[in-house]
C-alpha cells in the first residue's frame, strides 16, 4: 500500500511541475509575441516600387487583362487604397485595389 502511495505521490508532483513548466512557457511564447508585434509595427509598411506597380498596370492594360473585381474580406464602402497601405495589408491587395481603380475609375 505504501509502494502505491509513494507512486502516486510522485506522479502528482511529476504533473504539477510540468504544470508550472507549462505556464511559465505560455506566458514566455505571449511576450515573444508582443515583441514580435512591436517590431513589425514599428517599420513602415513598404508598399513596394510604385514603378513596379505602374508597369504591372500598364502591362495588364495593354495585354486587356481584367483586374480582381472581388474586394478583399475587410473591404469597406468609402475606402480607398491608401487604406490599405495604412493598415499593412499584403500588397497584392494594394497592387489590385490600384489596377482596378486605374481600370475602371472607381474603388471596389
């Protein structure tokens, strides 16, 4: 009976030490992730080079290739690109947002 007692013991302090491991791992993991977020946050979101941009719209123009007419997820009435920019969306969604404007004069 001693022999169960004593095993049992053990495994109860197994599991709460790796208990507290857990925990202080969580909470190690959330202040690498507010330091990942102030890192990125802090840089400016690079739109890339706006004569990049250009000569994609002018190329797609000139072969007729009709620009995403689908806005993205977050898209809102009265947007317009610079919100994504400000944002730090992907800049697929920005390059779009400039061809379809430059396209068809108006924003999704």
């Amino acid at each position: 009976m001693s022999n169960w007692i004593s095993r049992l013991l053990l495994l109860s302090g197994v599991c709460l030490f790796s208990f507290m491991a857990w925990a202080g791992e969580k909470e190690d993991m959330a202040e690498m992730q507010r330091q990942l977020n102030a890192e990125v946050m802090s840089e400016p979101f690079d739109a890339g080079d706006p004569a990049k941009i250009d000569a994609y719209i002018k190329e797609a123009m000139a072969n007729d290739i009709k620009p995403v007419t689908r806005a993205p997820s977050y898209w809102q009435p009265g947007y317009t690109c610079n919100y994504i920019r400000q944002y730090r969306y992907n800049y697929n969604n920005y390059r779009n947002c400039l061809y379809h404007h430059r396209y068809y004069g108006r924003y999704w």
